[in-house]
C-alpha cells in the first residue's frame, strides 16, 4: 500500500499541467518538466513562467488497522537541495496530533485511527522555513486530506418499534406504514449506503416495497379479518451494499393493528322473549330489556330497535339503550287487563352505521316479544277527563248542578261512592251525592264575586278507600242582572253665579257589575222629585254618557252655594235595575271667560285637613305619650322619697339583724314598721305616740332621754372613744322609741374634703408618748364632741 501512494505521489510530482492535475485530482509543485508537457500534449513548446511548489488535497482510508503510522503522502519544495536547511512545517486541523510531519523530508503520516463517520476531512496548511534562520522560503498553502469510506455501519431505522393500523378486509396492496432506515457510511462512495428492504417476518399477511420501506397488505378481504386476527407483529430489515453477500443488516419490528369495520350483523340472543306487565304501569314504564350481540366493536356495535309487526303496536314502544345497546320496551298507551290481557309484537334490530360490502348474511334480525298483561286492582275510573257545567247565579241552594260518573274497570265492579275534594272548595259552596255523583249547591252563588268554580270530585271504592282518583269539574257561572248601574265616580263640579240656561257642566257615565250578553246600555234622567226646581237638567247622550245643563241663568252662591243634583240610571236589560247617583255643583264667582275665582273653603278644591284615621291615630299617640310622661313621673317621685338615712355626710354600713321573732303573720301590734321606713321621722314625733309595742310600757319619766345611768368608776379609765360608743349604746337600750333592730355604725369614711385627713392608726407614730389634742378644737364643729372628749381626758389626768 505504500509502495503504490509513494507511486501516485512521484507521479504528480512530475505532473504540471492544470489537466494533469484535474487529472488525478492533486496539485503537487512545479519541476522543469515543459518538455515533458509538450510530449504529453503533442503541442508547441511554451515558455511559462516557474512558480513554487503547491498542492491541493491528499486521500486516507478510514479505519486503519496498522501498528505504524499510516503514510498520507511526501511534500517536496524547490527550495529543498537536499542540504538540511529546509524545515517543513505543519498546521491547521490536528496537526502536530492526529497528523505529523517530517521536517527534514517532508513526509506526512497519521497516527491513528480515523472515522469518516465521526469526520470526513480535514484542513490543513504547510509551509517551508529555513532551519537556521527560521525565515519562510515558501508561502504559505492550504491542503486538504479526506477519508475514504469502508462498509463499516450497519443500517438503523428511525424506530425501533414501529406502530400502524389497517381497517380489516381491506384490498391486497392497501397501503400500511412506511419504515425508514440509514446508513452512516458514505453514500456517494460505493455501495455501503445503498439500502435494500425485506421483510423477514409476517408473511403472508403483508409485504414490504425494497426501495421504499413501505408496508402494504398481502391477502384479501376474506383473510385480514379482525372478527379472527386483531394483532400482528411484523420484522422489516434492512440490508446496505444494495443487499448484496458481505452487506450489514439492521431490523425494526411493526406492530399492525386491524381496526374494525362494520362487517358483521347483530343477532339476537333468544328467538322468543317473555315479558309480564302490570295493567297499572303508566306511559313510559319499562316492561323488559331485549338483548342482541354484535363481533364489532365501537361505533360498528350500535343498535336501532323497531317494532315491524303485531298486535301491541300501538301499546308498547321500544328503543335502544345508548350505554348498554339493549332494546327497552315500554307502555306507550294505558292496559287493560278486562278488554286485552295479552300482546305479541314482532322486532327488528340492526346497526345505525352503514355495513361494508363484505357482509354476506342479512344486516338485520328478527324476534318475537309475548306480553302478558297482569290484572290489579284499579282505582275508579271517570268516564270523562273533566266536566263542565254551566249555572245562573240566582239559582236556589240545593240545585243540581250536573252529575259525573265513574265506574270500578275491574271485574269485581266495586261500589263507587263519590266526595268533594274540600281542598278544591274552601268555601263550601257544593256538594256531591254520594250514591249518584250529583253535584249541587250549598250556598248561594254571586258571578261577580267569582264568575268560575274549579271543584275536584273524588270517586272511592267502596270495598277499598284506598283505590281512588279524581276528576275536574268546572262550573261557570252565567250572570243575571242583580246589580244597578251607579256612576262610574264621585263627580263634583261647579257652576258659575252667572251662566248661561242650558249650558253644559258636566259629563257623567256609569258602570255595572253586570255583563250582559248583548252590552251595557244605559239611561240616564233627572230624579222625579228635582223637575220641579229646574236649576239643572239631564240630557242623555245615547252612548252610556249623560251630560248636566244648567237650567238658568244666574245663581247666588249666598243664597245657595251647594246644589245636589240626583241623577237616576237605568239599564235595559231584565230585570231592569236602576240607581240614583248624586252630583254635587257648587256655586261659585268666575271671570267673564267662565273660569273659577272664588268658592267657599269647601268647593271643589281638595280639603289638606287630615282624614279622621289619621287624627284617631294622632290621639292615640298623645295618649300613650301622655301615660309614657305620667309613669316617668311617679318612678321619680318614688326614688326621691326620703331615705331610712339622710344625710349625705353619714355614710354607714348597716347590719341589721331582727331578732325579735314576733307573733307571726297576724301579729301586727309588735311594733310599727313606719318607724323602720322613717327613723328620723319618728324621733321627731310624739314620744308617747310612737313607743314601742313590743315591750311592756315603762314610765318614760323613770328613764328621761336626756338623762343616762351614772358611768361605773371603772369607765372613767377608757379611753374617749370608747366612752362615746358606750354612751351612744346605752341611749339606744334605753330609749323607748328605738326602731327594734340593732345598728352598727362604722365609721369608715370621712368625708369630702375633711381637713383631718386620715384618722388611721396605720401612719400613726409608734411612740406612746403624751400627745396634745389641742388641734382637734381647730377642725371645726364636726369634731368638737371628740375634741372635748379628750381634753376631759387630759384634764382628769
């Protein structure tokens, strides 16, 4: 191998010419060879001018096995004489690594091995230096070295699982999937990328295109059936060298899928279905499922259910369940086990979608269904669906207004016994005969108040309360002429002092609560007893309208001011009916234009006084003011009574304590209970009067109020305050007149604003020295007693 590159590169070496290099496809550099190049072209001589040495591209093979470095090829330069002061040198794309070159000679090795798969070439430059200079003797020049392609990479497909799906019974040749596989190696060198397409497994079922990787059926319809075969596992490969001996094979699986067509009928289960229904299953009820089955699957097994023949027709129905694709048959109309107690219908089922050509046997399926109906007790059953009756108002109470009837549809034909829903006839108005069904009045009837009576009648069996049903029963009621016209509102007009004679002043129409066939017609009239006066007249207008015409000339508003004319209107129908309503005129000063100036307070215009509901509730809410001020009132007075203690500076606690037990509830002679509420007053009454009675009398002179026992020799030594409390104690035994109940006074609380400050032992100093109470004089009154208490104390010492 490298005798023939050492070959190939003397022989471009010697090569010169632009053809020879387009030749074999190298440049090398330029020698003294015109001779040599007007040989080869059999041309005259030409004098060219001498350039340096360059060259264009070197070739490797890929994937050298060798222990050496693989030889690329020499480089040679007119400036090497072969002396040793020419250096190569070597750059560009892994030089100095993958790529060395000799300096002294020029030769250029690679030193491993390459992959065209991983790079196909690569760029290089070379140049020539001087040695011991280090000066370029040549320029510098770009080649390129590229790798020759060897059958080295096996075929691989984009996938390695491939899935695809072909309706079933589909033509030999319809088109499945595609499957692509690649080479890496060179495809525009040889044959190592030239792929070939086989298919390796599932035959007979489907084929494979050798170029093109395209998956296509091998049997007809009759065989690719799902219904027998849904899935199917296919191995494609895929040889390079155009699938020649020697060539790498990839492999890739394809699962294929038959989807379902609609190729197959449905089929009922049974020939003969057998249902029971009870008489009484209303519109709608279910009596029984019909099943079919189908081999489809999806969509392709949706039924359609129909009724194609038979007597219950017109009595039942039947229709598809869309989740379980089951045939529901249903009631359509009402049974009745004593007229029919059994039906037999015919039905079909077949598919909603369309069914492929294939289909040899019939797409639909036939059935018998036998209903059998059971027999129930019913409740009564009206021979109408509702009544209407007609009745004038003025009837008599207890006429008949019309009857129904309801009958048992059972055999047993049980009694029926007939009542009024009162929920339907609050007001009693009628009643039912029991026996017969006829219905009659109660009360009295007024059109006007309700012109339509809506009544339910129930019908009862007489063996079983528990079967019944009910039936509507209309009544209108037809009017008579029982109401007279009146006016149709409260007129009030005036008329002026001077006027006209037969002026118009008013324009009055009236209604009736009473609708007579043919229309209202009305007429109107002066009342008999008001011809006489002439001061107005009546003029009828013929169409349900009167108008008031003055009858004279002049009025005085201070002779009369108010005119109260009666106006009488009858209608035409029978009985006539008549009524006399009231206009009321007053008299009043107009302008010449005839328009209103002056009236009394009470003409026309409308009083801003308040109505006599509103001044009662006005009254009503002084009252309940009033009594809301006096209850506020006697709670003051109440709390402001004077207080068992009075004075605001005497705050006390008091403990009280009855220890008198008293005679019990009729005693009342034990003392006088005013004393408790009014201490103060009762101290300040008669003595005599207000003595105790719970104590036996004493002579009040034995025991005066101002005078007490002699203090023992012993109380001399107490102290003041004790003295005080003794003496206080003692007047209290004492005293005929003391309310029967102990007091403790603990005096706690000076007061506001006391100029002792806090009498307190607690900041008081600790010292039993001799104190000088001489201050307590200067605190004033209040404390004068206890100022004078202690200085009887110093005084005795």
């Amino acid at each position: 191998m490298r005798n023939i590159i050492l070959g190939i590169v003397c022989l471009c070496i010697c090569l010169t010419l632009d053809d020879a290099l387009a030749l074999n496809g190298r440049r090398t550099h330029i020698a003294d060879g015109e001779g040599i190049e007007a040989a080869i072209r059999g041309e005259k001589l030409l004098k060219r001018v001498r350039r340096g040495w360059m060259w264009n591209q070197f070739f490797l093979q890929e994937e050298y096995t060798g222990s050496d470095y693989q030889y690329i090829g020499k480089l040679q330069s007119d400036q090497d004489h072969g002396d040793g002061s020419v250096k190569y040198v070597l750059s560009g794309e892994g030089a100095g690594t993958i790529f060395v070159i000799d300096e002294n000679n020029g030769d250029l090795h690679a030193t491993r091995r390459l992959d065209r798969e991983e790079k196909a070439f690569y760029v290089l430059k070379a140049t020539v230096v001087n040695k011991w200079t280090g000066q370029k003797l040549e320029p510098e020049t770009e080649f390129i070295i590229k790798l020759h392609d060897i059958n080295d990479n096996e075929p691989k497909f984009s996938k390695e699982v491939y899935t695809a799906s072909v309706p079933e019974r589909s033509d030999i040749g319809t088109s499945v999937t595609q499957v692509t596989a690649t080479d890496a190696d060179d495809t525009m060198y040889g044959n190592s990328a030239k792929l070939v397409y086989s298919i390796s497994q599932g035959h007979p079922y489907f084929s494979v295109e050798p170029n093109t990787g395209v998956i296509r059926t091998a049997l007809g319809p009759g065989d690719m059936d799902r219904e027998q075969r849904e899935h199917y596992q296919v191995v494609i490969e895929a040889k390079d060298m155009g699938g020649q001996r020697g060539g790498l094979t990839g492999s890739t699986v394809v699962k294929i899928t038959l989807t379902d067509v609609n190729d197959n009928p449905p089929h009922f289960t049974q020939s003969i279905y057998q249902f029971r229904v009870p008489e009484s299953s209303t519109s709608g009820s279910v009596v029984g499922r019909i099943q079919a089955t189908d081999k489809d699957i999806g969509k392709n097994t949706e039924m359609d259910f129909t009724i194609i023949s038979g007597d219950g027709m017109e009595m039942f129905d039947i229709s598809t369940d869309k989740e379980t694709q089951e045939g529901l048959v249903t009631v359509r109309k009402p049974l009745d086990y004593e007229k029919k107690p059994s039906y037999t219908i015919e039905i079909q089922v077949q598919n909603t979608q369309e069914y492929v050509r294939f289909v040899s046997s019939g797409p639909k399926d036939v059935a018998t269904v036998r209903l059998a109906v059971d027999d129930v007790d019913e409740p009564p059953v009206f021979k109408k669906a509702s009544y209407l009756y007609e009745v004038k108002e003025d009837v008599a109470v207890g006429t008949v207004v019309g009857s129904v009837s309801a009958m048992d549809p059972d055999r047993a034909r049980s009694i029926v016994n007939y009542s009024i829903d009162r929920r339907t006839d609050r007001g009693h108005l009628f009643n039912v005969y029991p026996m017969n069904g006829s219905v009659f009045l109660l009360k009295s009837l007024d059109r006007e108040t309700t012109a339509w009576h809506n009544i339910s009648v129930v019908a009862t069996e007489l063996n079983n309360p528990r079967q019944s049903s009910s039936v509507s029963v209309y009544i209108r009621v037809l009017d008579i002429n029982d109401n007279a016209p009146m006016f149709a509102t409260v007129y009030e007009t005036f008329v002026c002092e001077k006027t006209k004679a037969g002026q118009r002043i008013q324009t009055v129409s009236a209604v009736d609560a009473d609708e007579p066939s043919s229309g209202h017609k009305f007429a109107f009239s002066l009342a008999p007893e008001e011809t006489h006066h002439r001061n107005f007249s009546v003029r009828d207008n013929g169409d349900n309208t009167a108008g008031i015409l003055t009858g004279r000339a002049t009025y005085s508003r201070l002779h009369k001011s108010v005119y109260l004319v009666p106006v009488v209107i009858t209608d035409d129908d029978y009985p006539m009916q008549s009524s006399t309503g009231t206009l009321t005129v007053r008299v009043c000063t107009c302008d010449h234009e005839g328009n209103m100036e002056l009236c009394k307070p009470e003409a026309l215009s409308s009083s801003p006084g308040l109505s006599t509901g509103a001044l009662v509730a006005i009254l009503l809410c002084a009252i309940i003011l009033l009594l809301v001020v006096v209850l506020f009132t006697a709670l003051r007075h109440q709390r402001k009574q004077e207080p068992l203690i009075n004075s605001k500076e005497d705050v006390r606690d008091n403990v009280v304590s009855y220890n008198d037990e008293g005679g019990g509830e009729e005693d009342t002679q034990a003392f006088d209970i005013g004393a408790l509420r009014h201490p103060a007053a009762a101290a300040a009454s008669d003595e005599g009067a207000k003595q105790r009675r719970d104590i036996i009398p004493t002579d009040t002179l034995l025991y005066p109020t101002t005078r007490h026992p002699a203090p023992a020799p012993s109380s001399l030594l107490m102290p003041p305050i004790r003295m005080f409390i003794n003496q206080r104690v003692m007047e209290n035994d004492y005293s005929p007149t003391a309310p029967p109940y102990d007091s403790l006074a603990t005096y706690a609380y000076e007061g506001v604003g006391s100029v002792a400050e806090s009498l307190s032992s607690l900041g008081s100093a600790s010292s039993e020295a001799e104190q000088d109470y001489n201050y307590l004089s200067d605190w004033g009154p209040r404390f004068r007693k206890l100022a004078d208490l202690y200085e009887a104390e110093d005084s005795d010492f």
